[in-house]
C-alpha cells in the first residue's frame, strides 16, 4: 500500500512539474501568440496522443478504486444498520420482558 501511494505521488508531482515547465514556457516565450498557440496545440495533440493508453488505464484504476470504496462504505452502511436494529430489538425484549402488567 505505502509504494502505491509514493507512486501516486511521484506521479502527481511528475504531472504537476510537466504542467508547470509548459506555463512558464509559454510565459517566457519569445515568439508571437499565434506561433505560441500553434507550439502547444501540437504539443498537446502530441502528448495526447502518446499517453492516452496510460490515461486510460489511470482512469481504470481510478474508477475500480473508487468502486471498491463505494462497496466497503455500503457494506459498513448496512452492518451499522443491523447493529441498531439488534439494539433496537434487544432494547424492546427487555422491556417486554420487565413490563409490570399482566394481559391475563
């Protein structure tokens, strides 16, 4: 678990200082706009285009991850709800059976 999590991280900084380079790139930039805009569209497409295989399968992992996590939250959802409801029940035996009254 703890390797995943430091490869999440490593990814997300990874991600964070590619994202970082092209903005102070472009910022610092000394061609015109147009040419500019034309550089990091195509760099973009590029990018795109040659990671979309590992997006996806990011994406995958992600969805499956948060699919499991819906099922634990469920699955603790519904013990919790049994345990009041045995409470509950366990609570009105003892009261039924402590009553003070006879129905005969």
């Amino acid at each position: 678990m703890c390797k995943e999590k430091s490869s999440i991280s490593f990814g997300m900084g990874l991600i964070a200082g590619v994202v970082g380079g092209i903005i102070g790139g472009i910022l610092c930039a000394p061609c015109p706009g147009s040419e500019t805009r034309a550089k990091v569209k195509n760099t973009v497409c590029d990018l795109a285009e040659k990671y979309s295989p590992e997006v996806e399968e990011a994406k995958k992992q992600a969805l499956e991850s948060i699919d499991l996590l819906k099922y634990n939250l469920e699955k603790q959802y519904k013990k919790f709800g049994n345990m009041l409801k045995s409470k509950k029940l366990r609570r009105a035996k003892e009261l039924e059976s402590t009553s003070d009254y006879d129905l005969n």
